[in-house]
C-alpha cells in the first residue's frame, strides 16, 4: 500500500462532526484545510459518525466524498481494506481515540495527521476553575484527566496542528518530547481580504455571535445578559445587543427582552450585514481556548472587539492593558461604552486589531505542505525519549482502547 513518500495522494479525514462553515469557527477552519489538500492536488473522503447537522456544507459539491461510520463497529475495518489512502486526518482527540487504532492496524503506512483545532483539555480545566469561582493556573490543566488523553493522542500522531502560538508554548513547556510532532497552523479563513466596511458614525447597536453548542458561547451570553449589559444599559439606555447563533439552546432563547435592548435573534444565514452594520462586538468569554473566529470575522468586516484576555488569546500577545480587553464585568462595561462611543478610540481598536488578525486571516496552507513534504526528515531526527513514549502509547494505550472497542461491539451485537 502506498505511503506517505510517494506521490500518491488520497486523504481519509475522520471528523467528530460534519463540516458546518456557516454555523461553527470549527467548521470554517475544516473548510479551508479541505481547500488545501485538494489545492495540492489530493483526493479526499471525508467520513463521520455523527449525524447530519442543520448547516451541514455539501462537501460533494467540492469533489470529496461523504462516508457515514460507525463507532465500536468493524465494519470501519472493512472500509479501510477496500481503500488506499496515504494520509489520514482526525478533527480532535476524540476521533483519534476512537478510530486512531483502527487506522493504524488497517492502514500501517498511512501518515496520521492530527487537526487539535484548539486544546480542548485547555479549555475544559478553564471551565471548571470559572465553575468553582477560582483562578486558573497551568497546575490546573496538567492536573484534568483530558490532558493527558490528548497529549497521548499527539504522541501516537505523526504530526499534530496547532491554531494558536499560545498553545503551542504551553504544550512544549509542560511536554517539551513533542517539539517535532507539533506545526503551529494558524486558523485560516478564505475570506482574507478585510472589507472597508461601514464608519464608527454610520454603525449601530451591539452584537454578540456564537455556536450555542459550544459551552464557552453560552456561558458569556448568560454573563451578557446578568452582569454585562445592565451596566452597559445604564450609561447607554438606547443602545440594543443583538445576540445571533446557531444551536442557541432554549434557555439562551428566553433570554430575548427587547424591552431591555437584549435581542436573541439566533441563526444569521450571512453574517457580512450583521458585522457590517454593528458598531461594536461582545465577546465576554470566560473560558475557553484556540483562536476565537468571532473575532477574525468582525476585523474582517470592520467591526471592533471589546473582549477579555482569553477571547483575545493567540491574537494578540499581551492584551490586558488595551483599552478593548478587560476580565474584570466592571471594567469590560466601562471600556465597552468609551468604544461605542468615541470614534478615536474605536478606530484604534479596529487598527490594533486588524493588524493582530492577519497572521490568522492570510494562512498559507503552504506550511503544512511543506511539514508533510519533510515528514521523513522529521521523523527521522525524533529524539530517543519522544520514539519510546510514542510506541509506549501506540502499544499500551491503543491496546486497552481496542478491547473496549470490541467488547462494546460484541455486547451491541449481543442484544440482537
């Protein structure tokens, strides 16, 4: 079977979900990952366990083909031995876990590639520290049981991408070993090109947008509606915040009190007329991790962020002392009404921030071209202790999640 040396080219990318662009900043980043390989001239199937979403893209249209799968079923296996591919991508840690054995057992000379699309362990220990009302630290991450689940999936991959410089840094410091598996990919959109948009005097109205899947977005709508605006509100008793999402769960819904100037109008079908009409964006996040695509596509459209520390994570290196980052509800009103309302101050944001967004919105896909170009002189200078961890978890690990595997098919087939 052909490997990752030759010029063969066919892509097996096994996603967690299928691809929504216009719903999910993971969507939008998949998109123009698929976009690149077929640049580069590979035939892909793009397969999945989930079931279809309401904004799922058809990939058919773009020439790749869809596969369903499924989970804990050898049919996969089946699958894999009627087909070649010489490079195999999951979308996160999970879908490795669940199908990286598998591959690895039908399709030894595939090269594996890894998608992080952001650190979810990062995030999820985050979460917890804003659950118990505690301040994060570093200790925290290493110490939350999916660190080390998906740092044990970039050890058994041949090359893990990572969105933010930021993540990067924490992963080398704590797991220095992974030095050569990882490539810094920033996010990548294909619309690079910033539109001039409409000026501070011809904007109104704030806006929050994002997927009501993802815990991070529903937690700052919340922290919006309780803490943030009332006090925006106050200084501003005109203004309205318009909070637009898809999947925004019921509970977001209820929200909606135009009497307050809180408007949850959920899916926006383009987001060019809300961006480009709104005069400031919200993104009060409160966890989180990866590179915010909310705020790549305000700077897009011209539209400024008021955000917090780690909204502006992997943007912008040291954002505290700018006058639109504030983590502190008080200070976060305060900076917000100065931007909605002074026209210097809010084309300095849009500046800085335009600026700090480029690297994310004019990617070259061309750095993982060249990764997987040299991947044979990568693999060949790992150092001693990462190829011992690497075959250490391959063997031990991959062998506990195999049996699982099994042993929940048997049962599942058992019943019937």
């Amino acid at each position: 079977m052909p490997g990752p040396d030759t010029d063969f080219k066919s892509l097996l990318v096994i996603g967690h979900q299928w691809p929504e662009p216009g719903a999910t900043g993971a969507g939008v980043r998949m998109l123009w990952l698929l976009n690149g390989f077929l640049q580069k001239g590979f035939h892909i199937v793009f397969a999945s366990a989930t079931g279809s979403g309401d904004y799922r893209v058809d990939l058919g249209k773009l020439g790749i083909k869809e596969v369903e799968i499924q989970i804990n079923d050898s049919s996969f296996d089946v699958f894999l031995q009627k087909n070649e591919f010489s490079h195999v991508l999951f979308d996160r840690f999970l879908t490795e876990e669940q199908f990286g054995w598998r591959v690895r057992d039908n399709l030894p000379g595939a090269q594996v590639l890894l998608d992080t699309e952001d650190l979810h362990s990062l995030r999820h220990s985050r979460e917890d520290a804003v659950r118990r009302g505690g301040e994060w630290s570093v200790a925290d991450w290493v110490a939350d049981p999916m660190f080390y689940r998906e740092v044990a999936s970039m050890f058994r991959s041949d090359l893990t991408l990572i969105i933010s410089k930021r993540e990067m840094e924490l992963l080398l410091s704590e797991v220095p070993y992974l030095q050569e598996k990882l490539i810094y990919l920033p996010f990548g959109m294909h619309q690079s090109a910033l539109i001039p948009g409409v000026n501070f005097q011809g904007r109104s109205n704030f806006v929050f947008i994002g997927n009501g899947k993802h815990a991070p977005n529903r937690d700052a709508i919340a922290h919006l509606k309780t803490e943030i605006w009332p006090r925006i509100r106050q200084k501003l008793p005109e203004a309205v915040l318009q909070v637009y999402g898809a999947y925004l769960p019921t509970q977001t819904l209820q929200m909606d009190a135009p009497a307050e100037g809180f408007e949850v109008k959920g899916w926006a079908p383009e987001l060019q007329p809300v961006l480009s009409n709104a005069r400031l964006l919200l993104a009060p996040l409160r966890f989180g991790a990866g590179i915010k695509g909310k705020i790549l596509k305000a700077s897009v459209f011209g539209l400024p962020v008021m955000g917090t520390t780690i909204g502006f994570e992997g943007i912008i290196d040291e954002p505290r002392d700018l006058p639109f980052v504030a983590d502190c509800v008080e200070h976060f009103a305060q900076k917000a009404v100065t931007l909605y309302t002074n026209a210097v101050e809010w084309e300095r944001a849009l500046a800085i921030q335009r600026q700090a967004t480029e690297v994310h919105l004019n990617t070259s896909f061309d750095i993982l071209s060249s990764a997987l170009d040299t991947y044979a002189k990568r693999r060949d200078v790992l150092p001693k202790e990462t190829r011992v961890i690497q075959n250490l978890l391959q063997n031990e690990a991959f062998g506990r999640l195999r049996y699982l595997s099994r042993w929940i098919e048997a049962k599942e087939k058992g019943k019937n």
